[in-house]
C-alpha cells in the first residue's frame, strides 16, 4: 500500500477530477489524502478521501469561495489578471505549509495538479516523486496551437504561429510573480531553479528528440515544440512505473 497525497487547486472543477483518480486508487488498496484549503474539505470528504488542511489562518473556510465568486463577475483579460494576482499568495503559501503537513502525513508519493504549480517544487523539497495531472486546459506550450486561455481559432499559417507566439509571451509576463514566488523559495532551499533544471534536461535528451518521428512518420516537428513533450514523459516515466507497480 501506498499512501498517495493530492494538491490542486480548492475549485470544485478541479477537485471533481482529482477525487474520482484518488477513488481508484483506494479501490486498489492505497490511502489517499488530499491537501488544501478548507474550503475542499466538505467535498474531499464527500468523495471518500482523507483531508487536511492548509494554511487555515491565511484561508479561512470561505476565502477561497471569495475568490472564486469575484472572478465569477468578470471576464475576458480582467478575469485573467485577477486570477493571476491571486496566484503568487496561494502559490506562497502551499510552499509554506504543504511541506509539514505532507511529511507529518508520511505522504510517500504526490498526485500534482497541473494547474499547482508550486506542487513539484513541495515535491523536490520532500524528495517525493510526484505525477503531473492535466485534469483541465492542458497549459503545455506548442507554437502551432493557440494560448489554452484564449479563444483563436487553430491556424497552421505563419501569422497564426507568429499571434500564438505573441500570446505566450503575454502570459510569461502576466505569469512572472507566479514564478518568481516559486523561483524564491526554491533559493530559499537551494534547490535549482525551474528554467535550469529544465535546461539540464534538455541538453541530456536531445539524443532522443527524433522519438516522435518513428511515431508519426512523415510530419516534421520543431524541436523547441518537441523537447518540452519529452521532458515531460521521460520526466515522469519512473513515477508512473512507480503508481503502476504499487
């Protein structure tokens, strides 16, 4: 048995499709604990898995319905940037608190949502493997296909890499306190930062970017399109061996 631990974000989207993978999980003999604000407490324990909480003084039960309900009454850029500047603070404080309470758990595996993005550096921090689930928009970046917060249409000419290229850019900038919060507490613990281990990475598996050209013969991918898929799979090989043979 293993005893796997969640983080993703406090929304009921976000949870209904992390509750159903932690079910599955408990149907094959493990434990299963979810980790968030205590807003998701009602609905974790609802969906039959264990719960605890984070950082009850900085969210409330509430705080995070709050936030919620204000985005709620915008949209388009402004519903973006507000829940952008939201962010870095929750951001902040799961690297603050998820740590202890993950280890005080005896958490030995972590189920991240891709939408936590400070999930993998609790998961470096604790030398936990961790999986990153895309339960939502799929944020991995790729020239020919539009920003996932966007509304473009799909358009393989230049124009439509050259806009889609502009929008990723947008969101570098919109997204810089996100990871610069993280990149802080990453230097806090000296640990490396994102961009350099992602560097690393790639300069030792660029022997292997000519994988997907045996899959799909014929098509020709760029390799700044093809490294970070790679990474990713090749990145969480052994701890999808791991969920598999336990």
């Amino acid at each position: 048995m293993t005893h796997f631990g969640i983080l993703c974000p406090a929304s009921t989207g976000h949870l209904n499709a992390m509750i159903p993978l932690g079910n599955e999980l408990l149907r094959r003999g493990h434990r299963v604990t979810v980790f968030n604000f205590l807003d998701a407490r009602s609905r974790t324990l609802a969906g039959g898995l264990e719960f605890q909480p984070l950082a009850e003084d900085e969210f409330p039960l509430g705080a995070s319905a709050k936030i919620l309900t204000e985005m709620g009454k915008l949209s388009g850029i402004a519903a973006l940037k507000y829940n952008f500047q939201n962010l870095p603070k929750t951001s902040r404080v799961i690297l603050k608190t998820a740590p202890v309470a993950i280890k005080n758990s005896g958490i030995e595996a972590l189920l991240v949502d891709q939408f936590s993005p400070e999930g993998g550096t609790v998961a470096d921090i604790l030398n936990l493997p961790f999986i990153t689930v895309c339960n939502g928009l799929i944020l991995n970046r790729e020239p020919s296909i539009p920003p996932a917060v966007t509304t473009w249409k799909y358009s393989q000419t230049w124009q439509g890499s050259l806009r889609n290229r502009v929008g990723y850019r947008l969101l570098n900038t919109i997204t810089k306190p996100i990871r610069k919060t993280i990149a802080e507490f990453r230097k806090e613990w000296n640990y490396l930062s994102i961009l350099t281990r992602t560097i690393i990475t790639q300069n030792s598996l660029r022997s292997v970017s000519n994988l997907l050209n045996l899959i799909f013969p014929g098509k020709i991918y760029p390799r700044i399109s093809i490294l970070p898929a790679l990474i990713k799979i090749l990145h969480c090989v052994n701890q999808y061996l791991f969920l598999l043979n336990n």
